[in-house]
C-alpha cells in the first residue's frame, strides 16, 4: 500500500494527502482513520490526531490496532493515564504483538 510505504519513509504530509482521498471515498475506513493519526501525531498535529484514533477506536473497538495508535497519540498529548488504559486495552486483544509492551514501556 503507498500510505504504508510513505509512512515507512518518514513523507507524513504525503500519506495525510492520499489518506484524505481515501476517507473522502470510505469515511468508515477504520484504518485510514488510524493511520491518519499516525501521520497527524508525527506532524505534531495532536488534536486533530486524537480525533482520528477516537474515530478508529470507534469504528473496529475489537481491533487491537486502533488503541495502539490511540495510545501513541495519548502519550503525545500527555494524557499518560489515558495512554496506559488504550495500550492495555490493545494488549487483551493482542496479547502477543511486542510492539504493543514496547509501547507500555514507554509510556
């Protein structure tokens, strides 16, 4: 996928643009919502990447993925304890992704 391979290369404004396309044509896309966090958070963008991980979480909340970026963007917002909670809900649902307790560390 391009947004995964421009995420990958650091080119977040570039994966924002082709993820703002997507939700355009699906805006129930819960991963492009995640991923769209993702890109916003790196960009320093926290609130608008808080909004898109809170859509995520609400469109697949069985998707251990969606609180892993939910935490991220969390931790960036300095909401430690919020961040705590979304990666331990990440880690029920996924309890063998080591991304995830990477993620708990670091928090």
């Amino acid at each position: 996928m391009r947004v995964q391979l421009l995420i990958d290369q650091k080119r977040y404004a570039m994966a924002q643009h082709d993820l703002e396309s997507l939700l355009i044509i699906n805006p129930n896309d819960f991963m492009a919502h995640a991923l769209m966090a993702h890109c916003l958070s790196e960009q320093k963008q926290i609130q608008k990447a808080l909004d898109h991980a809170q859509i995520a979480v609400a469109l697949a909340p069985d998707t251990a993925f969606c609180y892993y970026i939910l935490a991220i963007t969390q931790q960036e917002a300095n909401q430690l304890k919020a961040a705590r909670e979304s990666i331990g809900q990440a880690l029920e649902l996924n309890p063998e992704d080591p991304d995830f307790f990477a993620r708990l560390g670091v928090i």
